[in-house]
C-alpha cells in the first residue's frame, strides 16, 4: 500500500484518497514547438524500475495536485513536495542520494 | 422524476438508525463555500467576523453547528450557519467580498449531514474511511475531508462521542445505509 503526506492539508493519505497523475515535470510543447519536441511530450514517458518522479492528487481530500518522490522497486517514498514547481526541490533530491547514490532521472542525478 | 419540493426538507426525512452508535440525518443545515487568499486581511476579516469565531488552522473546526468556520484546504473554508441565514449570509459576503479574489457558494441544498453518538463512533468510522480514527490522529475540533466506501466525505469530529458526517445530497442514501450497516449491533470491533 502507497501512503503520501499530502504537502497541503498535511494528511497522510492513504492510496485509495489519492488519484494518480502520471509523471512529473513534463514540459507541456505547444503550438510552434519543434515536431521532436511535440512527439516527446505526447508520447514518451519514463517507466523506471526505481527512483521516479510523479504528479499526484489529493482527491479524496482537499482536491489539492501534489508532487512525489518515490521508488517503483519497494514503493519507498522519498518525499512528497509541491505542484508549483518544475523541478524536484534540493531536499528532495538529497534525501533520494542518500538512499539510492549514483540515481539519475532523465536529466536529473 | 421526482416532484419539487416545495419546501425545504432533509434528503431522507431525518432518518436514524440505533446500533453501535446513534447514526442520524442531522436537521438543515446551512453551508456555504469560502474560496479566497487566508492570507489577505480582507478575506480573513469579512469570513471570521461573519462566523464570529477566529480563522481556523489547517484541518480545524473553529465554532458550533450554528456559526462555524472548518478549514477544507488552504484556500478553502466552509461557513455553517442555520439553514435559513445560509441564503442572506451568502449574498452579504458576495457583497463585502466583491472586487477580492473569492467565491462565495451557498451549498446547502447540495449536501446531506449525519450525526453519529455514541462511544463507539470511531470503530464505526474506521470501518469505512482510510483515515487514522486514533484520538491523538483526530481529536475533538478536527476537520477530515475523505471518502466513506465509494463517496466523497467529510467528518467533524465534535467530541469523543459526537461527529458530523457530511456528503453530496445526491449520495445521502448511500451514506445512511453505509453507516447503518458499519454500526449494526453485532459488528463490533472494539479497537479504539
Ligand atoms: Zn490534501
């Protein structure tokens, strides 16, 4: 069972109040984008089997969208953070190296 | 298809079933739905003085059923009122909240309320939603928004012995005979 701190009503939530989002930080081609560009944003994901980054929402809660850090492997959740950024925080990737050193994520280490 | 009522009325009558705990559709109930910037003193001022009662902090209930403020999220509030202020005190917030980023929404004839009594109300609770009912996780004052079984919920704990239930109108049923079923005499678990 996956259980999440949800960064903004504070709630562990467990799997079942949550809705799952896909993957995090994907950069959103618009009109005018490079085809390549375009085709990566519709069609390729990661799939990791480890470390991987995700858009959660607490919909059985405060309706809030969230980010997550989190192992596929174990289902080890490495933290939880906010949905206004485009990057994982420094804290959160400190606290993935310290678990799993040498990690990367697309053009994440 | 139902006929229109013509007069405001509970979704199941006041409805109650005996068992483990005394689960009962609470009276009308006036709700209206907050939306704005906790931050900014001008929404933090018109809503708290509207309930006469302090902003709440994440995930409380300041107040009584009759003037209350319960804190959905953090943009969100909930004002309880009697049922027949909800439509006056709504239209006075639009108004002193006009020209600030907010929403004001009189919901209450779009959701149905339960009380439960009794001791046991905890166990019955955690029978259904996937929420840690431990009194040191939900203490008498909290605010928890979930789901019961299939329905979006939301659950005041009051006291020890006393919580409100609260769900979309529309799943008032489904909610009753939830609770009804999870509090039948036999069914006791007794962990908390
Ligand atoms: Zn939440």
């Amino acid at each position: 069972m996956l259980i999440l701190d949800c960064p903004y009503c504070g709630v562990s939530a467990e799997e079942t109040e949550l809705s799952a989002g896909g993957e995090a930080h994907v950069t959103r081609e618009g009109p005018g984008s490079a085809d390549d560009a375009f085709e990566s944003y519709l069609f390729m994901r990661e799939n990791p089997q480890g470390v991987h980054f995700e858009r959660w929402r607490h919909s059985h809660g405060c309706g809030k969208w969230f980010h997550a850090a989190r192992c596929t492997r174990t289902l080890e959740v490495f933290g939880t953070y906010s949905a206004q950024t485009t990057e994982p925080p420094q804290g959160i990737r400190d606290a993935i190296s310290q678990k799993r050193p040498g990690w990367s994520w697309r053009d994440l280490a | 298809m139902s006929e229109l009522l013509t007069s405001p009325a509970q979704a199941l009558g006041g409805a109650r079933f005996d068992g483990l705990v005394c689960v009962e559709e609470a009276p009308l109930q006036g709700m209206i739905t907050l939306r704005g910037d906790f931050a900014s003193p001008g929404f933090a001022n018109v809503v708290s003085s509207a309930a006469a009662t302090d902003m709440p902090g994440q995930r409380e209930v300041r107040g009584t059923q009759d003037k209350a403020l319960m804190w959905m999220s953090p943009d969100e509030l909930a004002l309880l009122c009697p049922y027949a202020e909800a439509a006056p005190m709504a239209a006075k917030l639009a108004d002193m909240l006009a020209g600030s980023h907010a929403l004001v929404a009189n919901v209450s004839d779009a959701r149905a309320h339960f009380l439960l009594k009794g001791p046991g109300l905890r166990d019955v609770i955690a029978k259904l939603a996937p929420v840690d009912m431990a009194p040191g996780a939900m203490p008498p004052g909290t605010l928890r928004r979930t789901r019961f079984a299939q329905v979006a919920a939301g659950i005041w704990m009051q006291d020890d012995a006393t919580a409100q239930i609260f769900c979309f109108r529309s799943v008032a049923q489904y909610m009753f005979d939830l609770l009804s079923t999870a509090a039948a005499p036999e069914s006791a678990v007794g962990h908390f």
